[in-house]
C-alpha cells in the first residue's frame, strides 16, 4: 500500500521545492486544483516541479472541470501525459473569480485521458448510499479518490484495490483552515487506529493531507 502525501500548489515555485525536499519518504504525491476556488498555480506546473526532484514517484494531479471547457482539459491531459502524471477529475468548488463552464463531466474526461495512455480517476464520496458508491465504482476508472471517510466499514462491500482514502488530519495550526472545507478529517493520535483497520484491505493508497501544517505532514511517514 502506498503512502501519499498532498502538496498545495503554492503560488511561487521556491515554496514548492522547499516542501517536497525531504519528502523521500512518500512513494507519491497529489496536488489539488485551485482549492476552495481560489487561485493557484496550475497543478500539472506544481507536478513538474515535483518530478524534477522525484523521476520515479507516483504524482497524481487534481484537475476541476467547473471552469475550463474541453480545449482546456485536453491540453492538461496532453501536460500529464507529459510529466508522467495520473489525473482526478473533479467539478470542484464555485470559482471565487470569473464563471462557470461545465463544459465537460467527470466521466467523461476520465475516458478521454485514458483512452490516451493517462491513468485517470475521479472522486468517490462515503457520505452517499452504498448503492450510488458501488454504481459509481462501476466506472471503469484507473483509480478513486475516497473522501469523507465517516464509515471506514463501507470499504468491507467494495473492490478496494483502486481506492485511495483521502485523510485529512486536523492539528493547532489548521483548525481555522479545515472549518472552510467540508470534508471529514481525524486528529493525530487516531492515526494509528486508522491504519489498522486499513490494512486488511488491499488498497492502492493512502493519500494524507495536513493543509497548513508541514511540519506535521513531514512526521507522517513515521506514524507507520
């Protein structure tokens, strides 16, 4: 099972280098898409960035279809084919500047990459009916991004070997940030329960996301 770790896709380019620089740990790594709708740097610059510095890690970009139209997308296929990168197709949050598209769905997105030699996936949420989760499973998606991990016994119904569960970890210094996304998350010290109950299940990965906190982000590795 693989330990992923997510960067935010800072606005200057020195900021992203200093993150990742002792990030050996993690086997890969994912960037969000303008979180919340707020402008960033682009994620497939941000992944270019990170294989420089790691040619063999996995980098999984996120890429929100709410306000771009098809050219678009198949030019940020064309970068993560390029920087050898898998893609998350998600609508993502209200733009806070200009208007929406929603030119494109998910699904389809994900076909167009796959059918040219990207791995793709989208978002799978835990807060729907165990029934929608398992239509959607039947997606033919390389991977799922698991968010709002409320009930980790759904995993115990599903296929699991294409779920990354998404774990956002709360701390002091991001208690402030997290009240803006809604999305579950866990304290620290129940890292380790977590854990257990995950490794029974033959999962791709996990990706852990500590926004606003490196320095925690960096002790996770140590957690296992």
């Amino acid at each position: 099972m693989k330990i992923y770790a997510e960067i935010y896709p800072s606005k200057n380019l020195e900021t992203i280098k200093r993150t990742i620089q002792d990030m050996d740990a993690f086997d890969g790594f994912n960037i969000p898409d303008n979180p919340l709708g707020y402008p960033t740097m682009p994620p497939e610059l941000a992944g270019y960035i990170i294989r420089e510095r790691f040619p063999n890690k996995d980098i999984i970009i996120n890429q929100r279809l709410k306000d771009i139209n098809e050219l678009k997308m198949r030019s940020i296929i064309t970068a993560a084919r390029a920087i050898n990168a898998s893609i998350i197709f998600t609508q993502g949050d209200k733009p806070r500047y200009g208007r929406e598209f929603n030119d494109i769905d998910s699904s389809v997105a994900m076909k167009l990459a796959i059918r040219r030699g990207v791995m793709s996936g989208l978002i799978l949420s835990f807060r729907r009916p165990l029934n929608d989760i398992i239509k959607r499973m039947e997606l033919n998606a390389d991977l799922f991004l698991v968010i709002n991990f409320d009930n980790i016994s759904i995993l115990e119904h599903l296929e699991t070997s294409r779920l990354i569960p998404y774990i956002i970890i709360k701390t002091k210094k991001n208690q402030n940030i997290l009240e803006k996304i809604n999305q579950s998350s866990i304290e620290l010290d129940e890292l380790h329960t977590y854990m257990e109950r995950f490794r029974k299940f033959n999962l791709n990965g996990i990706l852990f996301s500590v926004p606003g906190d490196n320095e925690v982000l960096l002790k996770i590795k140590d957690y296992f």
